[in-house]
C-alpha cells in the first residue's frame, strides 16, 4: 500500500503537485468542518438564516445549509479543472454516483405539482449540492484512492470536535442561552420565550452544532465504528501497541456513547443496536454462543417495548406512523409525479389523522419523501441509494471476515452506513448536508480498494462525452441556482432583521419605517418573485404598526404564490375580522379550516 501511494504521488509531482495538494487540503477542511457548520436543516425557505457582518461572528455560528450547494459546486469546478476525467477504475463507486446523481435529476419531477416553487427550488439545489460534493470525492479518489486515508482522519477528527461541542453545550452551553434569551426579552418589551420556543429552551438533550439532536445521533451512529477503527489503528502504531489500543480506544467509545445517550434518540440506538446483532450473526463463534445471543433477542425486545410503553415513545411513534401513511397516500393518488415539494407539508394538514397542531416538512423517511413528493422514480431511486451500500458492504465485510481480519476499514463503514440508513427510515437526514456529505465521503473511501479494476476502451468518447454533461449539470444548478438562493437568503434575512423585534431594544424597534420594510422587500421580491415569504413577513410588520389594509394586500400577494398554506389564510381572516369585513372573514377562515381540519386554532 505504501509503495502504491508513493507511485501515485510521484506521477502527481512530475504534474499539478500545488494545485493537487491544495485542491487535497480544501477537500479536507471542508469534510471536517461539515459536522459544525453545514449541520442545518435545509429546504426550510420560511426560516430566515443568519448572514453575520464579521468574520468572528462567522467563525462562531452554524451556516446556512444553501451555502452547501455553492461550496460543493465550487470544489467540484477546482477538482475538474486540476484532475482530468477519471479513469473509472471503481466500478461500485461509480455506481453510487450514478444512483445519487440519478436521484439529484429526479428531483426535477417535483416541481411539477408543487403549489410553492420555493420548495422545489431549495431541494433540487440541496440534491445537485450533495451529488456535486460526491463527484468531486469521486474524482479524487478514484485516481488518488490512498488518499482516502487523510479523508478518514477529517471525519474523525470532525465528528470528536462536534462532541467537544456537545460537552459544551451540557455544561455551559444550555444556561448561556437561556439566560441570553430572558435578556432580550427584558430589553426588547416582547415576551416571546413561551410555547414550543420555551420547551425547546428548556431541554437537555445535545445537538452540538446540528440544528436538531436527532440529527447529531445520526451523525454519531454513522461515524462511530469509523472513529473506533481509526483510534484503533493510530494506537496500534504506539508503542506498546497492545497498551496504546487499551489506553486510547475506551475513552474515544465512552465519549460517542455519552454523546449519544444525550441525544435521546430512540431511534438511533436501536439502529446501532440492529447493526451491532447484524455484525454478531455474520462473524464467527460457537455455536452455543450464537444461540444464547439469539435466545436474548425477545427479551431486548421487551424492554424496548417496556421503555417505549413507560416512556414518551407510544405518541411518537404513532405520530411517525401518522407521517408514513400520509406519505404512502400521497404515493398512490400521484404515482409518476408525487405530490410535489414541500407539499408533504401542505396536504399532511389536510388528511392526518392524529389530533395536533403538528405539521412537519418531511416524512421522516428518506423513501417516502421521495415517493410522495417525486414519485415512482424518486421511490426506486432513493431505495437503491440507500441498499446497494448496504448490499455492497455487507459482502466486502463477509470476505474480510474468511480473511479473519475482524476490524476492517470495510466493516466499519458498512456498520456505520447500515446504521445511518435505517436511521434514515425514520428520520429526516437526506435534508442534513453534514450527515449526507460525510456518509457518501465513507461509502467513497470503502469503494475506492487498493486493486484497480481495467476500464473497457469501448464507447470511451460517449462515457467522457457522458460525463462532462454531468459535470456542466451539476455546475450548472449549483453555482447559478445555487448562487441565486444565497442572494435570495441574504435579502430575506435583512427584510427579517427589520420586522422582528425580538433582538432589538425598544429604541431600535422604533426606528424601523414602512419605507425601509417595504425597500427590502422589493430587493426580496425581484431575487425570488415566487417566493410567498417575504410577503408574508412584510404583512406581520404592517399588522404591528397599523397598517391592515397594506398587511391584507401583502398577504394575498403571499396566498398567490402558496395557495394551499392555511396559515396565510388565517392571518387574512384575522386582518379582514378585526375590519368588520365579516363575509371575506368568514370565506378565508373556511379556507384555513379546509386544509387543516384538525387544528383546534382554526
């Protein structure tokens, strides 16, 4: 393996050694910093992001997950323009490019009966963001595949500094904000720390830099076994070896278990816990000992039930279920289109079943988001992105075991990327781009082996023709669509800066015009005419300093953009009620009642 890696990077010397070398680094930062700053929710148009004035204040916080698609296309530009075409040598990993740049393409069907472009913009930018990160993984390890080694200490090293933020976070973090949020509330006049704001506030459970902790334990699962073999292998090069191994690899364990024990995530353990009995039965023992573990099975069994019955599982569980039903109806009344994006959202409110006021953007189920909302091509789609690792993992596992070796690199990726995807079947991680990156950066380094498999010279000037197409694609989507997002977020998020008073004291709140509202508003409107967000923020502003008649406008400008929101409906009713115009009132409130009969609020 040495002298291979050596080879390849004395051919590399003779050409491109900076621009390589910096092209290497880039890549490396960006995989460790994906954890802390691309741990967002994406695809959430509503919700005004954070475009800070100074560098620091960027160094410190979390970055819009619509940043992922411009910094992934732009390394994808870099790497095509210092490496030629790859040379294809790693069947199975350019099968999964394909699949999930297939998957990409696929999102296109989404908009066609999508009621508010805004969603179907995002994802479709979120998916090219995510296959143009994988193509310039591929790109650079299929002709550098001992490079994947520097790729697994990034993931490493990423993963353990978003626990040193997690540990933060139980032991300062938590009370910095309560108290931080309690003081704007005193200096700004506006109590606003109350209902889901307030619970969320006041729970313990980590998130580190990832916007939900849920997310975080996917993280966590995903990596874990990849951490362990790592630490494993650096102590095995301490003297003594046995010693090192003893000494390093429980702390590193310890800490991604306390980590992930913080999180709360049910579902995540029992994934791991799933993967670990799957690990059991394909490694070798006695045959005693396989059948005393397979004998423990009911009895874990009534324990997960047992805590799931005591604990806050039963109404989760049958809210998720609520989720997937609504989905696979979504499914069968739009086969070849779905439903659209975002309009999971929209008709969930309309046809659930269960008695709240909860409506989520997402099925939390990567299958069936697709399925509901792209259709069959995006069911087929995200399934084989999703199996073929799994199918593919699990035999290079089973032929590292007949080589007894028990703690492979493969097996600890095909442990963690098992994990992740069924994780995956019951949360929203394809709308995370740090957990998404680094999964396709793992499934990269285990399918990029140390043989090179013989490319066939037949058909070569389509396959290159083929893929440059794909490459000026995913450019394409990423740096002009993607560009546009970013100016797009960067109006909406100054527009929201002068309408919320929450984080302003009372002089500053006092300060904000119509004028200036109504000016950044117009800068809003001319990046994204589609958007209905603007609109609406801009009439919640005029509603707080009088204004109902412009506020009625502004929102009936936003119901022409999303016209199946009832919330927007709602507000109507509220501003034409408080002006005596009853018969309008009356005809919006219906409308609201319509698309989500079961909220009390309606």
């Amino acid at each position: 393996m040495g002298k291979n890696k050596k080879k390849n990077l004395n051919v590399t010397e003779k050409k491109l050694p900076l621009f390589l070398y910096t092209l290497l680094l880039t890549e490396l930062f960006i995989v460790f910093i994906l954890p802390m700053k691309f741990a967002s929710i994406s695809c959430l148009p509503e919700v005004a992001m954070l475009y800070p004035d100074t560098v620091f204040e960027w160094i410190l916080i979390s970055w819009s997950p619509a940043l992922f698609p411009v910094v992934s296309g732009v390394l994808l530009l870099i790497t095509a323009l210092v490496l030629p075409p790859p040379e294809f040598h790693h069947r199975s990993a350019f099968i999964i490019v394909l699949i999930w740049a297939a998957l990409a393409f696929s999102s296109f069907i989404g908009i066609i009966n999508a009621s508010c472009y805004d969603y179907a913009i995002y994802e479709i930018v979120h998916l090219f963001g995510i296959a143009a990160f994988l193509l310039s993984a591929f790109v650079l390890l299929d002709r550098y595949p001992d490079f994947k080694y520097l790729f697994v200490i990034a993931i490493i090293a990423g993963t353990l500094c978003s626990c040193f933020e997690g540990i933060y976070q139980l032991t300062a973090g938590f009370e910095e904000t309560k108290r931080f949020a309690y003081q704007q509330e005193i200096s700004s006049g506006i109590k606003f720390v109350t209902g889901n704001f307030q619970s969320r506030l006041y729970e313990r459970r980590v998130f580190a830099g990832f916007s939900l902790c849920n997310s975080f334990a996917a993280h966590i699962i995903l990596t874990l076994p990849l951490c362990i073999w790592g630490i494993w292998k650096f102590a095995g090069n301490v003297e003594p070896p046995r010693l090192s191994k003893a000494v390093f690899t429980p702390p590193v364990l310890i800490l991604l278990l306390i980590m992930l024990y913080f999180t709360g995530s049910r579902a995540a353990v029992l994934s791991l816990f799933l993967v670990i009995f799957l690990l059991f039965i394909i490694m070798p023992m006695p045959k005693k000992l396989r059948i005393g573990i397979i004998a423990v099975i009911p009895l874990l069994v009534c324990a997960g039930l047992a805590a799931v019955y005591f604990g806050r599982g039963i109404s989760s569980m049958s809210v998720r279920l609520d989720y997937s039903l609504a989905a696979i109806k979504m499914f069968l009344q739009h086969p070849f289109a779905g439903t659209g994006w975002g309009d999971f959202f929209h008709d969930y409110m309309r046809i659930k079943l269960t008695p709240t006021d909860e409506a989520p953007h997402d099925t939390h189920n990567m299958i069936l988001t697709f399925a509901s909302q792209v259709g069959f091509a995006g069911l087929l789609l995200s399934a084989a992105a999703l199996l073929f690792p799994i199918w593919l993992g699990l035999k290079k596992t089973i032929a590292r075991i007949r080589e007894k070796d028990y703690l492979s690199l493969d097996t600890a990726i095909f442990a963690g990327w098992t994990a992740w995807a069924l994780h995956s079947l019951s949360d929203i991680n394809i709308q995370i781009p740090a957990t998404v990156a680094t999964a396709l950066v793992m499934l990269m380094i285990m399918t990029v082996g140390d043989t090179r498999q013989q490319t066939s010279t037949e058909f070569k000037k389509i396959r290159l023709a083929s893929w440059y197409i794909l490459i000026l694609s995913t450019l394409l989507v990423t740096l002009w669509q993607g560009g546009r997002l970013i100016k797009t977020e960067h109006a909406f998020s100054a527009l929201n800066n002068l309408c919320d008073f929450r984080f302003k004291t009372k002089e500053e709140a006092v300060t904000i015009t119509p004028e200036q509202v109504n000016s950044a508003l117009k800068k809003c409107t001319d990046l994204s005419p589609y958007s209905p967000f603007p609109w609406a923020t801009a009439a919640d502003f005029m509603i707080s300093h009088g204004l109902p008649f412009q506020a009625e406008a502004y929102y009936k400008e936003a119901v022409k953009r999303s016209p199946e929101r009832p919330s927007f409906y709602y507000r109507l009713y509220l501003i034409q009620f408080n002006q005596g115009n009853f018969k309008d009132a009356g005809e919006n409130l219906k409308k609201a009642r319509e698309r989500f009969p079961l909220n009390k609020k309606y």
